[in-house]
C-alpha cells in the first residue's frame, strides 16, 4: 500500500490532531472537498463543519472543527482553525 499523507489540525491551543491518513474530506468554502494522496498544492478557506479521514486500517475518524484555513501540499494535509471537538453521537 503507498504511504499515507499527514494529517495536523492546529488551534491557538496547539496541535488537536496529528494522523495519517489515505483520504480526507474537509469543509471547504463552496462544499466539502475531497484529498487523495498526491493531491495537486491547494489553500483554501475552512468552513465550519465535519472532518473526515481514513486511517490506511480502514478505520474512519470524524471531527467537528470550525472556520479556519486548509493547506494541502507534498502529501501533507495542514488545518489551522478555530474550534475543533468530537461529534456528537446524533452527528455520526
């Protein structure tokens, strides 16, 4: 199996979230977005929402976070927010 990306998910409180993961899927400003890896350098702005990702065990993850910024490049998935928690059950 090829390697996974990196997945880091920073707040003003420091690092939330520090993962590898074959897929992602972010909230982005006109919907969610999608990230495999290789995926082509992208900045983009993060709406509040779901974080999605899936580990290379197949095991899925899930994370509320807030307004941010998304960076993806060399297979390193960056997002730097506001707020992040876990979903609430009725969420998942």
């Amino acid at each position: 199996m090829a390697d996974p990306m990196i997945l880091r998910v920073l707040t003003e409180a420091g690092v939330a979230v520090e993962d590898q993961a074959t897929s992602i899927v972010a909230p982005g400003e006109v919907g969610y977005l999608g990230m495999l890896r290789n995926h082509a350098p992208l900045v983009t702005t993060l709406q509040p929402g779901i974080l999605m990702w899936q580990r290379a065990s197949g095991e899925q993850r899930r994370l509320v976070v807030g307004a941010g910024l998304l960076e993806i490049a060399k297979n390193r998935c960056t997002l730097l927010t506001s707020t992040v928690k876990e979903p609430s059950p009725a969420s998942n």
